[in-house]
C-alpha cells in the first residue's frame, strides 16, 4: 500500500467545513495527548487553535530539547547543474526560460567543495535540475565521490529516481534524500505542472518511499506552501511523515517548511501563509512527531529565522546560493530568491548567542573513513 490511497481519500474531505467544526476542546485535548492521532493533529492546524500558539509553543519546545537536546545541525546545498526539461509553472529553472545554464565540472565541484568546506560546514546538500541528460546517476555518483573527500554527510535533492538507482547512490557514499512533492493536492499539481516527466504525481509522491526502501540514513519531504491551501497541505505533509516513519522506522523521517520565493517570471502563489500561519504549521509537526527533524532555509529573513529556532527546528541552512557553482563561481542564475544572506560564521554566532550549539558535522559513513582534503 502507497501513501498514494490514504491521500486520495483525504482529497475527498469537505476541508472548509471540517476545519470549522473544531473547537477550543478539541485543541486543549490535543495539547494534552502525549502521542497526537490524526484528529489531534487537524486540530492544531484548525483556526481554532491560532489562540493556542503560546501553550503549542511551550510544548514544542519542551519535546524539542527532549528529542534533540540544544544542537542546531547546520548544512548549505550546492547546485551541481540548472538544466532542466520540466515546465513547472513557478520555478525559474523551468525549461521555458531562456538563460545560460549551467553544468559544473568535477574540477569545479572540487572548487565549491573546498569553498564550502572552508566554512566549517561538513554536510552537503547536492541540487540539479531535472534532465537525465545533462545530470545522469552517473555523473551524481562522480561528483560524490569528489565531495566525500571534503564532507561527512552527502544528501541530494534531484528528480524522483528509482529504488536501484537510489541503492547506486548510496553505494557511492550518499546518506540521505530530500524531495518536496511541492503540492499534494492533485489537480493543482496537474496545473502547474505542465509538461515533462515531473508532471507524473505519483512518481514523484512514492520517490520518498523509494529512498527509505534503497536504504538512505534519512529522508526528508514537504510542501512548497503557497501553491493550495496551507492547512491542507500541512497535513499531507504530515501524514506523509507519519506515514514513512511508522512503515520505517530504521530511517530518519524529516520534514522542510519551505515558502515560495520567487525569481524569474510572474507566479502568484494561491495561498498567503503569513509568518503566524507558518509559525502554526510548525508546532503542529513538531508536537505530531516530535522525533522529526524540521528544517528552515534560508528562504525566511533574518530576524524570523533567529526567533523560530526556539519552536521545534533541528537544521538550519547557512551560507546559502541557489546558483550553480554559487559559493564559488560568477554569473548563475539563482533558482529564487534568499532572505538571509548571512555567512556561516554569522549564523553560527547567532545560535550562540540564543544558547545553542552549532553542529558542522552530521555524522561519519561507516562505509568508508573520510579522506580530509
């Protein structure tokens, strides 16, 4: 059985009237179940508990400490290659617009490796557009091994592969996968997926699974909020978790809460999540699954960023480019838009500051000793 069937039933709810029949009881029952079903967790996410974020809070915060201590893992991605045949309707890798793309060498992702790893910073998130061509297994699997030279962790973030191919990469040194279904609900999907492989749903909302079947250390999904409804989305996204967390328990289960950011072109996003929404949508997933890592990007500004950290985030990205060959190179163009320039060293003396401890280094392969540059 696919996550695929509990979704499907789940579209079929009247949401606007459901999200209406939760009460105030309902969201202090919630608050008081040490282990939240699904009828908790819509409660949290319901207008009925936007007066409860102070108490959600507390809570969050409590299971946070317990769960992960006081550490803040810290990562930064690096964009290997922005070539890509989908047209999705808000991203500005998208293959209608017309820009020099890029392809990194492995001598230049030798380059951004020694950039990045200069920082400190010991866990790599690898992105590419999606284009079989120009950034084949092959040429992922050549560039881990180039960067397991520099770093601990190597996770991706590409287009939905298959189980063997998931299994390939982790032979070659790759712990874990990132992959955001962007949208949950299916026909928003269809509609701003217009053409391209990209455009198959449930390819791509079973390639988490697929992850955890190959044997990767950790996988972590989202929804890109904006694109539908966010208390909806939210959901999936959570049952999504819960999902993979309880049918495998051997892998890490974590969650992004990304917000759409533009570029290139015109896209309006359908729904406004406000910095409280946001807010909301985390002590939710926090208090559902408070074992789930959550991450922030660095698409949040600043001050936001330095006042969530406290709410249930466990890995925060820093020394960001969303351009290929970013921290090293000139003349990318950037997949959106950041709203923390920061540096790592900043970033680092913020969490400091705030009484936590900075983790550089999320762990060390078993596979293989790391050979230090």
């Amino acid at each position: 059985m696919s996550f695929y069937d509990r979704l499907t039933r789940l579209d079929k709810l009247p949401y606007e009237g459901v999200w209406k029949q939760y009460t105030a009881l309902d969201v202090k029952r919630a608050l008081r179940l040490e282990q939240l079903d699904e009828d908790g967790v819509m409660a949290l996410l319901s207008p009925a508990a936007e007066p409860y974020l102070e108490e959600m809070a507390q809570k969050a915060h409590r299971l946070t400490r317990a769960q992960f201590g006081h550490v803040m893992q810290l990562f930064t991605p690096m964009y290997l290659a922005d070539f890509c045949v989908n047209h999705c309707t808000y991203c500005s890798f998208s293959s209608i617009y017309d820009f020099p793309r890029k392809k990194l060498t492995l001598e230049e992702v030798r380059r951004e490796a020694e950039t990045i790893a200069a920082t400190g910073l010991r866990h790599i998130l690898i992105l590419t557009g999606e284009s079989r061509n120009e950034s084949p297994v092959s040429y992922l699997k050549d560039c881990v091994e180039v960067l397991r030279g520099y770093f601990s962790s190597v996770s991706i973030e590409v287009n939905p592969l298959t189980t063997e191919e998931y299994a390939d990469l982790r032979q070659a040194g790759v712990d874990g996968l990132t992959l955001y279904q962007e949208v949950y609900h299916q026909e928003t999907y269809r509609q701003l997926h217009v053409k391209g492989p990209k455009r198959v749903y449930r390819n791509r909302l079973d390639a988490p699974e697929r992850g955890c079947l190959a044997g990767f250390r950790s996988v972590n999904i989202g929804a890109l909020l904006g694109m539908y409804e966010w208390r909806q989305e939210a959901l999936a996204t959570a049952l999504h978790a819960r999902y993979l967390q309880d049918k495998y328990p051997e892998c890490e289960i974590g969650l992004s809460i990304p917000r759409f950011r533009p570029y290139l072109g015109e896209f309006n996003p359908a729904s406004d999540v406000t910095d409280r929404a946001l807010v909301q949508i985390i002590l939710a997933y926090r208090l559902f699954l408070p074992r789930s890592g959550i991450s922030l990007s660095t698409r949040e500004p600043a001050a936001l960023r330095d006042h969530l950290v406290h709410l249930g985030i466990t890995r925060m990205s820093a020394g960001v480019s969303t351009e290929v060959g970013g921290h090293s190179l000139e003349g990318g163009t950037p997949q959106f838009e950041i709203s923390d320039n920061r540096s790592v060293q900043e970033i680092k003396e913020m969490l400091e500051e705030k009484g936590l401890q900075p983790v550089f280094k999320d762990w060390d392969s078993l596979d293989e000793p790391l050979a230090m540059p």
